[in-house]
C-alpha cells in the first residue's frame, strides 16, 4: 500500500483519522491519514461526480468506499475528525452544500471541506506552491494557483461541451473516425475493427445501435480510449492523429491557465493526472510541445502523492492549523 508522510501538529491526538476522497467520473478513492501523517488505508467504489450519478448515489460511493477501508483496517468511522472530500462536479456552491449536508446525514466530523478534483490533484501535484495541474480521465480540465493564491480553470465543460484531451473526448473522435470510414467519408482505420470488438457489435455498420444503448454510459465511451492508445502504438495513422491531437488539447488548456496567472516565465510545475496519460509520448510529446511555445520552462510532471493522500493531508493540515489559531 502507498504511504504517505508528513510534518504533522505534535499535539494530534493518536486516534484522530483524516478522511481524503478523490471522486471522478468512473470511481472513487478514500485515503485515511493518521495524525502522524501517514496513510493507513485506502477504499475505492463507483464514481462520485454528482452531476453523472446524483448528490446521494455519490455520497453513498464514499462511504461504500470508507466501510470496505474501515473493514479491512480495523478503524473505525467513528475516529474520521477532519475531511476533505475532491470531487468532480462540484464548482457549484450548491452542489458542494448538497454534498456537505448528505454526507453529514451519515456521520458527523469536525470540519469537512468539499473540494474539486482538480483541486487535491493541484495539491499532490505543489504541495501549495504555484503551479498546474491536468487531468485527463473520463474527462479533462486544468487548474492552478499562484503564490498570491488566485485561482484559474479551464476546461471541465463535460461530455457535451468540452473534455477534449481525455478519455470521453479520444473515444468520441475515434467514433467520429470510424463513421466516416464506415460510410466512405474518411480513410480507413483499424479503429473500425477494435469499436466493433469493444462496443459488442457485428461490424461497424451496426455500432450504431450498440454506442446509443442505455448502458453504454460515459465511462463505458471513455473506456474505449484505451483501445485508440494501443491501435495509435500499432502506427495506426487515425489513432495517432487522434492522441496527438488530445496531447494539444491538453496543452492549450494548460496554456489558458498559464496566461490567466500571468507564469509564462516561471518554472513551474504541470501534474499530469489521469489514466489519460497512460498513452505515454504519443500524447505527451504534443503537449509539451504546445506548452514550451507560451512557457518554456514549464515542465510536465508526475504528482508527488495520489490525490485521495493529498486529500487526507489537506484534511490533517486544515485540522491542525484550526487548533492552532489559524497558524500553519
């Protein structure tokens, strides 16, 4: 198991748990931190994203995913004194209430912060130090913070307006691909052959009934994504276009929030979030390269803890920092 280490209060009494979620659009991940700051067991379950599954059906994956970590350590739910719960879609303020308000239907804590997912991403990426984050799963979006703490975002629009750059958004352009080969209006592609298998269709003709089925839903769309990075390491020329052109996407979104924070010239740190960036080079080499051409001494980077530890840490620090007047 992954363990995570931090500067904790001294004065933290042994017992106290600290609850981090990281909750996307696929599945869910709870950390739970002791005061000493570190990680002593971990949960996961379906997604958490409120806008895919609903406030309560979220709320009821964490604690499905806080009972099998408890269960299997021994803890108790009983012992979570601080949370911080980052959550995908949940920029609303009345979300974020919903959320508060439903989980505390469940179980008190002391203080509980509900958060982006973007946000603990930030957190495991700087430790709190001015930079970026970019996560490519289901969907795609960017934030990041400056040293004087202003915030900027972009992307996170969903499958309908936005989420290029990640799996919702690769697998939607390799549909596009493979309509159009399918009915003469594009090149052909084995993309055709890996929807068909994917999708459980005949042929490509009749993944129009099998992409619109009631139980294909987003996570199953983003899933195929998987299958465009391995067709593109085939050197198939459309899968290639294709994650490259996600590699860009993902840049442009990192470049927005550059220039929002005005870190052209900084050195400062990009996360790369996401089982997106599994693709490796294919999508990684395009976003450097759009990134270099407004801040060349930014750097892409792997996040220094998973996002449901930075969570916990957040929740530790948060709890810490109440006891002690405010003061970090």
């Amino acid at each position: 198991m992954a363990r995570t280490r931090s500067k904790a209060d001294p004065s933290a009494d042994a017992h106290q748990i600290f609850l981090g979620v990281d909750g996307g659009g696929t599945k869910t991940h709870i950390a739970l931190m002791n005061a000493a700051g570190r990680v002593t067991c971990e949960g996961f379950a379906g997604s958490s994203n409120p806008l895919r599954v609903g406030v309560r059906p979220a709320v009821q994956n964490i604690f499905k995913a806080i009972n099998e970590a408890c269960d299997r350590s021994g803890l108790s739910r009983g012992d979570i004194t601080a949370a911080t719960l980052g959550l995908a879609g949940v920029r609303r303020a009345d979300i974020r209430q919903a959320i508060r308000d439903t989980f505390n239907e469940h179980m008190r804590v002391r203080k509980i912060e509900v958060l982006t997912d973007a946000e603990i991403a930030w957190y495991a990426t700087t430790l709190g130090k001015p930079g970026i984050v970019v996560i490519a799963g289901t969907g795609s979006v960017c934030f990041g913070k400056d040293d004087k703490g202003k915030i900027a975002v972009s992307g996170g629009w969903g499958p309908l307006a936005g989420d290029e750059g990640g799996g919702v958004g690769i697998a939607r352009d390799a549909l596009h691909a493979v309509a159009k080969a399918s009915d003469g209006r594009g090149i052909p592609t084995k993309l055709s052959k890996r929807a068909s298998e994917y999708f459980r269709a005949a042929g490509p003709e009749n993944l129009i009934v099998a992409i619109y089925s009631p139980q294909v839903d987003n996570a199953r769309i983003a899933g195929f994504a998987r299958d465009v990075v391995e067709s593109a390491r085939d050197g198939d020329r459309v899968a290639i276009e294709i994650v490259e052109a996600a590699g860009r996407e993902l840049g442009i979104a990192a470049n927005a929030v550059i220039k929002k924070l005005k870190l052209e010239r900084r050195k400062i740190p990009i996360g790369c979030v996401g089982s997106v960036f599994k693709a490796g080079t294919i999508l990684t080499g395009p976003m450097t390269e759009t990134v270099a051409a407004v801040a060349p001494k930014a750097f892409l980077t792997e996040p220094e803890m998973p996002p449901a530890h930075a969570a916990a840490l957040m929740a530790l620090r948060n709890s810490a920092a109440a006891s002690n007047g405010g003061r970090r």
